[in-house]
C-alpha cells in the first residue's frame, strides 16, 4: 500500500517535470515571439530563449542610449555624435556605413570603451559602460581591429597576436600555436610570422590586426574597415570569418565599412549622417 502510494506520488512528480519542460515552448508559442516578452514573462534575464523550431533567439548585446560626443580642441568643438541610438545582438553582423567624417570611427571608439559618451549611455549586456572596469572590458569583452592597425611595432607578426591570449594567461606555446592558425586563417603564409609591422604591406598588417583581434576572443568584434586594403578574394575571405565568428561562434560583429559588397553580407545596415545614426535594413 505504502509503496504503491510512493509510485504515485513518483508519477505525479515526474509529469508535473513534463509540464514544466513543455511550458517554456508553450511560452515562446502562445505569450509571444520576442525574447523581451518571454524574459520578462519569467522574470528572469538569465534563461536562454529558444523558438519553436528549436534556434536559439538572439539575445540584445550591446544597447546605445541617446549618446552624444563632441571633440573639443583649442579653437572648436566639433559635435561628432547627436543622439545616437541603437542596438547589437548576438550572432549577428552589423554594418556601420556612410560619409567620411560622418562620425562611424567616433561611434566604434565609443563602444571600444576608449573613452565615454558626453551624454546617454551604453548598456553591454544590460550594464553601463560606465560604471564598468574598462581595463576588464577592453581586455575580454570587446575586440578592436583599428582603421589605423595599431599592431605593436616592436613585436613580430606572431608575438602581435600571440599577446592577447599571453594576457589571458594561455601559457606561451599555446598561444603560440592557436596564433599561427589564427594567421594561415586570414590567408597570410608561415613566413609573416616572423616581420615586424614595418616590414609588411598594408593588406598584410590589417589581416595580422584582424587575427589578433580575432585572437582576444571578446565577444564583440568590432571593425574599422577591415578590408579597406585588401584584394578581392581576401576581401571575401575576411567577410567570411566575421560572419562565421558572428553566425556560428555567437560573436557581434559590428564593421565600419565604405564598401557596399561587404555592407550587404551584414544581416543590419546601420548609415551614420553628420552624427546621426538611423537603421537602414
Ligand atoms: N581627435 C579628433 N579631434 C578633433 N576632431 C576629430 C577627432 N577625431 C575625429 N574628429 C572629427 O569628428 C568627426 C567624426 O570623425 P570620425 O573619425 O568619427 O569619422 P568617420 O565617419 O570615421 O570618417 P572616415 O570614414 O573618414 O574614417 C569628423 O568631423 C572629424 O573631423
Ligand atoms: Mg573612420
């Protein structure tokens, strides 16, 4: 008799698992398709999201608040950013185009954490930027390919983008080893691991920057014309690895670029006026 009541109560609980389980797809079928609305409806920000044929729903990454920057020199201040807004999701690439001077280099300086807005704000991952530790941020949450390269003069190819993984505490042969294909991954041969920056071309310097940045494995990949030197078939292979990062390895990717072929493999344009920023498909 007791144990009969023990099997009961067993079935009881193991249905009532079933409901549970069942509930969160009942949740993304019927409460509604964004993952806001399911987020809040468990009041949890921490469950991953999926929909009903089972993808996993991007999550919000990076959110820009009304943000404003001006540069002010001696003799002017130039207005570069005027209430910017906008957002970043996970697993997505994003293109930032428009004119030269439009303020696109302001913005990625901005969301780099290299320096803060005037006024408004950035939310990463629902945190201000700036209450942040942005030494933490710069180092593990976010990867910048520089317009200019910035790779370090004094260190080889291989030393550049062994660095950031050395800084992560990777033991030296390791990062070593994860750098040399990181290298072979942007199409460059064996033999740049040993030049310095000065001895490259500048194609060759902008893909050991790609690597490097590559290399940190912050999550947010964010690049200032990534192949504004670059030959064509290069060209589509650095696309390729920014969108494999973002599509397949969850990364945002958010590119500057002048250059509409690769603007138009982003799943979102975003085209910056004068400092104003307006989403564009
Ligand atoms: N360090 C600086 N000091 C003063 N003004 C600056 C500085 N950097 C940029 N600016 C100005 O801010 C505005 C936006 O510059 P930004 O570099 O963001 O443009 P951009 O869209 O990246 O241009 P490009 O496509 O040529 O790289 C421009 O008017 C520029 O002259
Ligand atoms: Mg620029």
């Amino acid at each position: 008799m007791c144990s009969h009541l023990w099997q009961q109560l067993f079935y009881c609980m193991k249905y009532l698992a079933c409901i549970c389980h069942n509930l969160k797809w009942l949740c993304v079928l019927f409460v509604g398709e964004t993952e806001e609305t399911f987020a809040h409806w468990t009041g949890s920000q921490d469950w991953e999201v999926y929909d009903i044929s089972n993808r996993r729903i991007q999550m919000e990454r990076v959110k820009v608040e009304a943000v404003s920057y001006s540069y002010r020199t001696k003799y002017q201040t130039i207005q570069a950013l005027t209430d910017v807004n906008c957002s970043f999701e996970e697993s997505k690439m994003y293109a930032v185009v428009g004119e030269s001077g439009s303020g696109k280099s302001t913005l990625l300086s901005l969301l780099a954490g290299l320096d803060l807005p005037a006024s408004g704000d950035i939310l990463v991952e629902g945190e201000s930027i700036r209450g942040m530790n942005r030494d933490h941020y710069r180092r593990d949450v976010v990867s910048v390919v520089y317009q200019a390269f910035h790779l370090f003069p004094l260190l080889s190819a291989l030393e550049n983008v062994s660095y950031p993984m050395e800084l992560k505490g990777i033991a030296k042969k390791e990062a070593r080893v994860r750098a040399k294909e990181l290298i072979a991954q942007v199409g460059l041969a064996d033999k740049i691991c040993k030049q310095f920056p000065k001895m490259m071309s500048g194609g060759e310097q902008q893909r050991v920057a790609i690597a490097r940045a590559l290399a940190s494995e912050g999550k947010i990949l964010l690049a200032d014309e990534p192949t504004g030197n670059l030959d064509s078939e290069n060209e589509r292979n650095i696309v390729e690895i920014l969108k494999g990062a973002a599509h397949d390895r969850g990364y945002t990717v958010i590119v500057i670029t002048h250059n509409p072929e690769v603007a138009k493999e982003a799943d979102c344009i975003y085209r910056m006026r004068d400092g104003h920023l307006a989403r564009e498909a």
